[in-house]
C-alpha cells in the first residue's frame, strides 16, 4: 500500500485561536499535536473539493491563523496550499508522474491503436522505443515548461509569518526549476522526487507522514503525534 498522507498544518502557538474556530465549525475533524512547532488537524474532505471546505480554510486564516493544506501520495506526487489573512497567498504541486504521462502520450500519438502497457511488457523494440522517448522527454525544454507550471504560484516570502529567513531562503532554492527537473545522467535520480523530503524537513514537518483523516477514523492513530 503506497502513502497517502494529507492534513491542515498550523503553528502551534496560534491553536488557541485555531481550535475553538473547529470546535465551533462543527464539522468532522481530528486534530493533532505534530511537534514541538507545529500543530496539524485532518477534515473528512481530504482534498479540499468543496467550495465550503475551501470558505473554511479562507475565514479561519483570517483570524491571523496561517494554514498550510500539505499532501503526499507516494505514487503521483506531493504540494501544499498556503491560506494567510483570508486568502491563498501561495501554493505548488510537484507531480512525479509527470515524465510518464508526456512519454506514453507521445507513443499513442505515434501508434494511436496500441495498447501501449501490453507493447511494453511484451515487445523489445516498442519498449526500446519506449525508453527513448522517455529519455528525450525528461531532458526536454518541454519537460521543464510542464515542472514550472507546477510551481508557478510559488511565493517564498509567503511563509515569513511561520519560518526564518533562513528557511525562506532554503525554500527558494528547493523550488529552483532548473534543480527540480534536472536528471543525473549516471543515477537517473531527481530532486523532483526527494523535494517532498527536503521541504518537509526545512519546515519541521517530518513527522507528516502516513497519516490522514480516512485514517484515523478507521481507528489508525500516528504514532508520532500526540
């Protein structure tokens, strides 16, 4: 089972203005001591799909109550949404997925009848050609237009109310484009897929991990939490 981990952050030293705006909302939550700094709680609409939920998120930031929506599924990719004085001021998704869509869409655009996943599995030269059109796309102008959209609305400075400049600064340099899609050619690794990691640690946030509201109402508690 891969992670999928989602969750409302907050620092901790606003959760007297915080928990009683829940209490009061009265809607289904948990909510969680994340660490020493952070305080962290979970709503059923996981993914912030309803236009109530997102008033909701808006209004409670307008009490001077920064709020990070993060999440983190393992298997497509990770982002936050930051919502600070009753508006989102910045916000970005990393997808790790991203090389493979633009791969296969440009094999069914050469061979539009094929069943590509069987071709790959089954046939060596539609899985070399396959592997080569991999290869051009990862290191493709094009490629890094699709990572840039992604990380469009990044604000660093956003963050100035919950972390240091310090930490501003190490934000700045994570959501650098030219990093995020740059491959090394002996490893074939990417800080596309280790940013998750490294943005969760320049905010303290390790601890965000396999965790979320369908979770914990099946009886799951986090270990790591209070």
């Amino acid at each position: 089972m891969s992670e999928f981990t989602t969750g409302v952050l907050y620092p901790r030293k606003y959760e007297t203005k915080a928990l009683p705006y829940l209490q009061e909302a009265r809607k289904p939550y948990f909510h969680k001591n994340l660490n020493e700094e952070w305080n962290v709680f979970f709503l059923q609409d996981e993914w912030i799909e309803t236009a109530e939920t997102l008033q909701f998120l808006l209004e409670l930031s307008s009490k001077y109550v920064p709020l990070m929506w993060f999440h983190d599924a393992e298997d497509s990719g990770w982002g936050f949404r930051l919502f600070d004085g009753g508006a989102e001021v910045t916000s970005a998704t990393i997808s790790y997925s991203l090389d493979i869509e633009m791969a296969e869409a440009e094999m069914l655009r050469r061979y539009p009848d094929m069943d590509l996943s069987e071709e790959i599995l089954h046939n060596d030269e539609v899985r070399v050609e396959y592997e080569d059109v991999l290869d051009q796309v990862v290191h493709s102008e094009r490629f890094r237009q699709e990572v840039l959209k992604g990380i469009s609305r990044f604000r660093p400075q956003a963050f100035s109310r919950i972390i240091g400049q310090k930490q501003i600064q190490q934000l700045r340099s994570l959501f650098d484009v030219n990093l995020l899609a740059d491959f090394d050619e002996d490893t074939g690794s990417s800080l596309l897929y280790d940013s998750v990691d490294l943005f969760k640690e320049i905010l303290g946030i390790e601890e965000m991990i396999w965790v979320n509201y369908t979770y914990l109402a099946s009886g799951g508690r986090e270990s790591g939490m209070a």
